[in-house]
C-alpha cells in the first residue's frame, strides 16, 4: 500500500498543460446523450444529474442476485446500513485508515455508475473539486478492449489525450494522476497473468499494462477507480485488490 503525494501545480509547462487537459475534459464530458440524441441539441450533464448514494463495502464482496430484481427490491429507508460518502470524497479516507489508492465503485446496471465518474471528471475539470490531482486519465474497457497493438503506459496515455501528448510528457512519477476505468462488467482482458512491469515506457498487451496499473507495480502511487457491476468484481484477482476500498452506488436519491 503507497500513500498518496499531492503536487500542485501553479506555472510551467506542465501547469500550462494541466489546463490544456481540462479543457479536453470539458468538452468530452459536459454534454451527455439520453437515448436517441436530437441533431444540434445539447444536454448538459449538470442539468441531469442525480445524486447517488453511494455507501462504503467491502471489495472482494461478490453479488450474484439478479440484477434486475436487485432494481426492484430497492427501496429507500429511514436509515441505512454503512457509512455514506459524497462523490468528491470517494478517495478520502476514514478516519482512523490508511490512505486509499484503488477504488471499486459496484452498482448494478443502469444506476448511474458510468455518469458519477464523469461527473466526478468534470468537477475536476472546472477547478471545483480534487485539485490536489494533477491528471486525470478516464478509459472504459470498451475501448481497452479494442486495443489489439502492444503499447507503453505512456503510449496509452498519449494515444487518448492529445494535451498530454503535445507536452511530450513521458514521466508521471511526480504527479499526483487518477485513472479511471469504467465498466469491468463489460472487459474481455484477462487481468490474472504473472507478468511485471514497472516501466511506464515499456510496451506490452494491454491485460498485462492493466494488471500491473492495478496492483501498484506499475506507478505505484497513482490513484485508481474502477467501476463494475457486482458479478464482475471477481474479475480483479485478490493479489491486485490489496489497499482498495469498495464502494457501492445504492440507488438515486429522490
């Protein structure tokens, strides 16, 4: 487990590109589609967001209900089981814990999980929230999945967000950088191989680049959010869930 280092950035180059990125953020994640979008229409994300309750649990938790009626059942109570967190403090620590480096947030389909992060992502794009991260990296493993070239960290990195690639960055052991990979339901990868890899230039499939993110051998002090249905959080092998906190969005509130 790695506790986590804050470096703010003020001016320079990397701080000029800090900004170009979350400008790119912005764009990508402030407007949002609901069913079949109407051309030249917009909908703001801000404008249809519902807050999630979001409790904390354990990681290993597997859920083998059916989902469907999971949906049904849920109904909101006077008082509920476990400890609520807002969305801007999913990496804040209990009092009392260590510091938090991997989050799964598990939710069942539909509840919300997939626009939480982007919200979460927007947030830190406006300056709002979370400024004591540097970067933020958002995939979702339907695009991981597609990737069929090996590829470095860096590679990877630079091939999603051009701002990072036109600063030419190849090194980001002295920032503060969340990754954020959403819908481990929905992965083809294999995350279970013996593989290491502590070189974020060194190219390799991306099953073995995503098992070495997620148990801290590769850029060990980078935060890491993982969403998933919860039948699929056994996806994640217990040597990669060491120091990682479970999260679950319960339902909307109304």
């Amino acid at each position: 487990m790695f506790p986590l280092f804050s470096f703010v950035l003020h001016t320079g180059v990397d701080g000029q590109y800090q900004r170009y990125l979350k400008v790119f953020l912005k764009k990508k994640f402030e407007c949002i589609c609901e069913g079949v979008a109407k051309a030249g229409k917009k909908t703001f994300l801000y404008e249809i967001y519902t807050e999630l309750f979001i409790t904390e649990g354990k990681t290993r938790e597997v859920n083998d209900e059916h989902e469907v009626r999971r949906i049904e059942a849920a109904s909101w109570k006077q008082n509920r089981a476990g400890t609520t967190i807002r969305p801007e403090d999913i990496f804040k620590p209990p009092r009392g814990r260590d510091q938090i480096r991997t989050v799964m947030t598990m939710g069942v389909a539909g509840i919300g999980k997939t626009v939480l992060t982007q919200k979460f992502t927007l947030d830190w794009a406006k300056g709002r929230t979370n400024q004591n991260i540097q970067f933020i990296f958002p995939f979702t493993f339907r695009e991981l999945n597609v990737l069929k070239t090996e590829l470095s960290l860096v590679g990877l990195i630079h091939k999603h967000f051009k701002p990072i690639r036109d600063a030419g960055i190849h090194s980001f052991e002295d920032f503060q950088v969340l990754f954020i990979l959403d819908g481990l339901d929905e992965s083809r990868l294999s995350l279970n191989n013996n593989k290491i890899l502590t070189d974020v230039t060194e190219s390799t499939s991306v099953d073995v680049l995503l098992t070495n993110l997620i148990s801290g051998k590769l850029l060990p002090k980078a935060l890491l959010w993982i969403t998933t249905r919860p039948a699929a959080a056994n996806k994640i092998p217990d040597d990669c869930q060491q120091g990682a906190a479970g999260r679950r969005p319960e339902s909307p509130r109304r």
